[in-house]
C-alpha cells in the first residue's frame, strides 16, 4: 500500500474539525465587527460629550462672571452667593469659586458626595492664570474652567466641571457593544450550525464518497437535499465513479475473457512472476504461492539454447513484444508446448517495468504435428516398401507375361505347324475323319493363340504407364468406326456420332476402349437389318456419362453382372465370335481413367455400354 | 548371287520351330544353304569367328529373341559391333510381340521385325516372303 493510499483508507475524516472552524470563526468575525462599531461610536459619543459639557460649561461660567460683575461691583455678595448656588444646581458642576483679582476667595460652593451643594468658606486664595484670557484645563475626570471678570480687574470665576457623565455615556456604549457582540456572537454561531449542516454532511458523505472511490464499487452518491452549494461536487463525483467504474469495469471484462481463454503470466522486470491466472497454475501444476515471487526460468525445459532467450530478452527489454513457441517443463517434470506473445509495460521513461505473457497450450497441436510428421515418415517407407513390392509384382508380371507371349504360342504352332504337315504330306494315308481331327487340331490352336494374344492384351491395358494427353473422343470413335468399314465394305451400318468430346486420358489406352466397344457393336450388328451404331454423351454437365449404342443382339440383362469379367461370354461362339475379353479390357480401361462402366440391354433390342471417365479436361 | 548359292543363318533353340522353319524354306526351295545356329553363343561363333571373312558370312539372319546363354539383343549388339557383320541383314523372327522387344530389336540395327504366326499356313507364307524378299529381291551390301 502506497503512502497516499494509507492516507486515503486510514485518516479520519476532519470535516467535524473544519465544521468547528468555520461556526466559530464566522461568528468571531461578526463580533469583531460588532466591536469594532462600538469602539468607534463610543469615541465619537466621548468626543461629542466633551464638546458639549465644554461649551455648557462655558456658557455656565461666562454668565456666571458677567453676572458676578455686577454684584461685585454693588458689593452684594449674598446675591454673589445665591448666583453662585444657583449656577451649581447645573449637574456635573463639582465646583465654582469667585476670586477678587489678587486670587483672595469671595465665595465658593461645591457639590459633596450626596450631591447636595453647599457654600464652602475658604481663606486661602488661589493661584491665578497669567493671562487674562479665558482658559480652559483639562484634567482627569475633570475640566477646569478660568473667567476673568471685567478682564480680571474684579476678579476670577473658577469652574470645575465633572467629566463623569461623559466617560458614563462611552462606558455604556461599550457595555452595550460588548453585550451586542457577545449576543451576536452566540446567534451567528447557531445560524452558521444550521446553515452549514446540510453543507457539511454533503461534504462529509462527499468526502467519503471520494474516498471509497479507489473501491471502484460502481456506486453513486444519494444528492444531499438543500446543499445545492455542492451539487456540482456530487456531479462531478459521480461522474468520476461511473467512468472508474464502467472503465475498469471493461478492463475486469477482458480480463475475465482473457484469463478465461488464456494463459496469462506477468513478471515485473527481472523476469520475477508478480501474477499468474488459474489456467498458468493448472497448466505449469504449480500452486500459485511457489510460483510468485520466482523467476519465470523455473519452468525452463532447458529444450531452448541460450540463444533463443538471449534475443527473447533483447527483444521485450527493449520494450518490444515478442511472440513465439516455447517448450516449458511443469512442476512434475514432464514438459509442455506454449505459443506466447510478451508483452512489455513501459514506463513514462520508456524502460519496461513489467512483461505480459498471454499464452496459449499448443503442446496437443505439437504433438499431433510431431506423430503426424513421424506417420508421414513412416508413410514414406510404406509408399516405398510398397512400391517396392509393386515394381516387383509388375516385373514380375512382366517376365510371366513375355513368357506366355512367347514360351505358350511356340508349343501353339508346333501343334498347328506339325498338323498342317501331316494334313499336307500324309493326307493321302489319313481319312477323312482323321483329317478333320487334324483340322479341329489346328483350329483350336490358333483359338488359343487368339486367347492369348487377348489376354495379352488385357494384362498390357494393366501394366502400361498413363500418358494422359487432352482425347477428343469423338475423333477416336469415329476413326475406328472407319477402320472397321474398310475392313468389311459390304456391310451398310448407320453411324451417328456426339461431336468433340474433349477429355484428358491416354490416347491409345481410350483407342483401345473404342475398338473393343465399337467392335462389339458391329459384330453384333452383323444380323441386323438398318444396323445403327452411336457413340454419344449425357449429363454433360456433371461431367460427361458417354455411351455406345447398337441395335443389335443385345444380351440378357439377368447376366449383365458377368459382362465385365475376363473370358465371360453371353453368346455362342458359332452366333458371334470373340474371347470374352473385350468388356473386361474395357472395364480396366475406364477405371484407370478414375471412371465407370456399365451396360443396359434387352436381347434383341440392342446394347448400351455406358462409361464415365473421372476427372474431365 | 544366285538362290540357291544364296545362305540363310537360322537362330532357332526350339527344334520344332527349327524344323518348321526349314519345312517352310524347304516348300519354297531355299533350305539348301541354311546354316542352324541353336542359340546366341553358336551364333556369334559362325559369325564373328576369327576365320570368318564376308565370303563365309549368309545372305540374312534369321533371329530369334528369346535364346538360351546368349538372347538375341546380344547377339544382334555383337553383331552390329563387328565391323564385319555392321550392315548384314538381319531378321528378328520371334513369338514375342512386346513393344519394347520390336523398339530394342530396330534400335540395335535390325532390318526387319516379324513375329510368327501361331497358324502355319501363315507361318508359311510369312517364311516365303522373307525368302523371296531378303534372297531374291533385295540387294545386300557390298562387300
């Protein structure tokens, strides 16, 4: 835990505190300023209390002397006396003298502490002013004030005045300041608590709101009601909550369908495991706590050289992904493939501070490739072995072949050759039927050398090497059919042919096809009157179903099965000549070609010998 | 050269296709000068023996293939190898009518490739045209 975030979880809120603050020093500054208002109109109430005591004072002691004057001069002093127990009934007058001109009191009153004013009898005499100007002292508590009557050639008036009643007025002034303050002082602070109630719970919950922020629970803050004053906070608050939190709420997501799909490692910068996702655990068979804090090499297989790291490293240090496979090694020893992708997190200075790695499992996919690679290798021997066996097979064909080609025909025509020698230079001591013995002889010799040379034929459509060109079909049909026509000119057959069949095969193998296909069709049109034969082609779309078709003996359909076996006839050598190899030859033809053969037919209603040939050019 | 001065070299191992053979020559009068050979090795030794010269060499050789010791493509190589025999006509009379049988035998210099006809009477003519073609007809090398 950082020091801010110990700050932000473990600090008391202090808006108690500063609720405190601002109630007391609001109302403080009300007082002062209450205060501050006395003060200034106590003194200025003084100042005017001075003046006008001052000026009554002396409008008092001017009348005084000028009345004085009078008397002085008709020498009544009792009326002198009268005037001046008259004047002191004026409050505030403490005490009020006349002085002949020497300073010799005539007479003297002066108020006592009950207030009562009584005439005072005092021989001494007084000092008197240099001057005969009025003058005026100011002295504590007190003025004093100096009259020269008839410019002090009868005398002195002297007044003494209170100066109680002025200081009475500022000190009330100020009792009643102070009071004001106090009791302004006391309502600021109840108006502040309730004004900033509201206020300060808002910032409270505010306050905390904030900072439970870092919780990133997705909340909002309730809006305090009449604290309008920081609705704006609680905007921008909430605000701020709904962005961590819808923000991180995306980060959590992918998170949530990264870890769900991936292997997810990270290591801070020395390669150290700061974090590993459920599936690195479940894969390495390590438990979470043996594997953060260790390096990431404790699940080095040792497979990959040093190299391999080396550049690993080089790349994600210098702060750029790598992506590659990996062989690791699991707790238990055994090892697995990763297909990984690290991801360096780079610092505002751009050194790497931490590596991602987001992996995935390939080690199944390794494997398969791995066995899939040793089968193909394996596979390769088999194709070999049996290639092998197969050219030996062939070979072996080959030879059996040549020998039925040339060891079985050389007995053949001994047997004819002999017989033929017999018939011609012994007929004349043979009969007839030995002679016809002798011919049967021969025929079935050459029956057989036939046969052979059938078979011979058939076993060469097997073993020859496909030469696969572009065949036009109809060219190669139509070529035999001319070939039989000048072969037996008498006979009339109708030949109709489809134009242009285009396919890839081998030529002579396909010619081949058609002899035996349209041969079939004209010897077995042989008795046919308007003898038809047509080579043609259906579903030319689907690749091409090709067919010849005669109007001769046809065959019975229940042995169609056997049409295409070696040596299988469905007619009488004496009705229609042949060695039954023909078809079979066929069959081996078109499925060298990829293709199919079949027939369909109705004896005496003709023969259609239908073929595809596989992949078409 | 006369007919019958006219000499046949037979390359034959089956006594009955060597009796047939002459039998054949025979109805047509040119068995006199045919000299048998019953495989390769007999017929190397009457063709390219050190006392051989081109008044003793035949007129055509007829070849078979298949031979005992020495097969008839050796023969026929020797043959053509031997400044002697370079350009003696040559035969191939045989029952195989393999492709790569006729290619060997007309790549290694025969003038001729013919197989035999399990029917005699064929076999027959076919003896009589080689006769009448290689004896009398055509115009052998000059010596």
């Amino acid at each position: 835990m950082s020091a801010v975030e110990k700050k932000v979880a473990n600090k008391p809120p202090l808006i108690r505190r500063f609720y405190f603050q601002l109630v007391i020093s609001g109302a403080f500054v009300v007082a002062i300023a209450i205060l501050l208002f006395t003060w200034k109109v106590g003194s200025e109430q003084l100042a005017y209390a001075l003046e006008s005591n001052q000026m009554q004072a002396q409008a008092l002691v001017r009348n005084t002397a000028s009345v004085a004057g009078n008397h002085l001069v008709t020498k009544d002093f009792g009326a002198l006396e009268e005037l001046l127990l008259q004047a002191a009934t004026f409050p505030d007058v403490m005490s009020l003298s006349i002085m002949n001109s020497s300073g010799a009191i005539f007479a003297s009153v002066q108020r006592n502490n009950d207030d009562t004013i009584e005439p005072v009898f005092n021989v001494q005499s007084m000092v008197l002013p240099d001057s005969v100007e009025e003058q005026v002292l100011v002295l504590q508590n007190t003025m004093e004030f100096w009259r020269p009557i008839e410019e002090g050639s009868l005398g002195w008036v002297k007044l003494q005045y209170s100066l109680d009643s002025a200081s009475k007025i500022q000190r009330e002034v100020w009792i009643n300041g102070i009071t004001t303050a106090l009791f302004a002082f006391v309502v600021s602070v109840l108006i502040l608590v309730v004004l900033l109630k509201k206020p300060m719970r808002a910032i409270g919950h505010a306050t905390e709101f904030a900072r439970g922020l870092y919780k990133n629970t997705g909340k909002v803050m309730p809006f305090e009601k009449s604290a309008f004053e920081i609705e704006q906070l609680e905007h921008a608050l909430n605000y701020a909550s709904h962005q961590i939190y819808s923000s991180n709420k995306d980060l959590t997501d992918i998170k949530l369908a990264l870890d769900a799909h991936a292997i997810v490692g990270i290591t801070d910068e020395y390669g150290k495991l700061t974090y590993v996702n459920d599936k690195f655990c479940d894969l390495t068979g390590y438990q979470r706590h043996e594997l953060l804090g260790n390096k990431y090499s404790i699940l080095s297989s040792g497979q990959n050289d040093d190299d391999f790291y080396n550049t690993l490293w080089q790349t994600i240090s210098m702060g750029n992904i790598w992506h590659g496979e990996i062989e690791n090694r699991r707790k238990n020893g055994s090892s697995y493939w990763i297909e990984t992708t690290i991801v360096p997190f780079v610092n505002k200075q751009g050194e790497p501070y931490q590596y991602v790695g987001i992996q995935t499992d390939i080690t199944e996919r390794k494997q398969a490739t791995h066995e899939l690679k040793e089968y193909q290798e394996h596979l390769e021997e088999k194709v070999e072995e049996r290639t092998h066996k197969l050219q030996i097979a062939n070979s072996e064909l080959e030879s059996f072949c040549y020998s039925v080609s040339h060891d079985l025909r050389a007995p053949l025509r001994s047997i004819d050759g002999f017989s033929q020698a017999l018939l011609e230079d012994y007929s004349a001591n043979l009969d007839e039927q030995a002679c016809n013995y002798l011919n049967r002889v021969c025929a079935s010799s050459q029956r057989m050398g036939e046969l052979i040379d059938d078979l011979l034929k058939l076993s060469k459509v097997v073993r020859s090497d496909m030469r696969a060109s572009n065949v036009n079909l109809s060219l190669l049909a139509t070529r035999v059919f001319e070939q039989l026509t000048e072969r037996e000119p008498e006979r009339k057959v109708d030949f109709s042919c489809a134009s242009k069949c285009m396919v890839s095969g081998d030529e002579r193998l396909l010619l081949a096809m058609f002899e035996n296909l349209i041969g079939n069709a004209w010897k077995f049109t042989a008795r046919t009157e308007n003898a038809r034969i047509e080579f043609g082609v259906e579903q030319e779309e689907q690749g091409g179903v090709y067919f010849v078709r005669d109007n001769g003996a046809g065959f019975d359909e229940k042995y169609k099965h056997k049409m295409f076996e070696p040596f299988q006839r469905l007619h009488s050598n004496e009705d229609y000549e042949g060695s039954g190899i023909g078809l079979a030859t066929v069959q081996r033809i078109v499925r060298r070609h990829g293709g199919e053969v079949w027939a369909e037919s109705a004896t005496n209603n003709g023969a259609t010998i239908y073929f595809t040939l596989g992949e078409q050019a | 050269m006369s007919a019958s001065a006219a000499k046949i070299l037979l390359v034959e191992d089956n006594p009955d296709d060597e009796e047939l053979t002459l039998r054949a020559l025979r109805h047509h009068q040119m068995a006199e000068n045919v000299v048998v050979a019953r495989d390769g090795v007999e017929a190397l030794d009457i063709l390219l023996s050190k006392d051989t010269d081109v008044n003793t060499l035949p007129n055509v050789v007829l070849l078979d293939l298949n031979l005992p010791r020495v097969n008839g493509h050796e023969v026929l190589k020797a043959m053509r190898a031997d400044e002697r025999t370079r350009s003696l006509p040559v035969v191939v009379l045989t029952s195989s009518n393999e492709e790569s049988d006729v290619q060997r035998s007309y790549n290694s210099g025969a003038n001729s490739y013919i197989r035999k006809p399990v029917d005699y009477r064929q076999f027959v003519d076919a003896v009589e045209t080689i006769g009448n073609y290689w004896l009398r007809l055509n115009q052998g090398p000059i010596h």
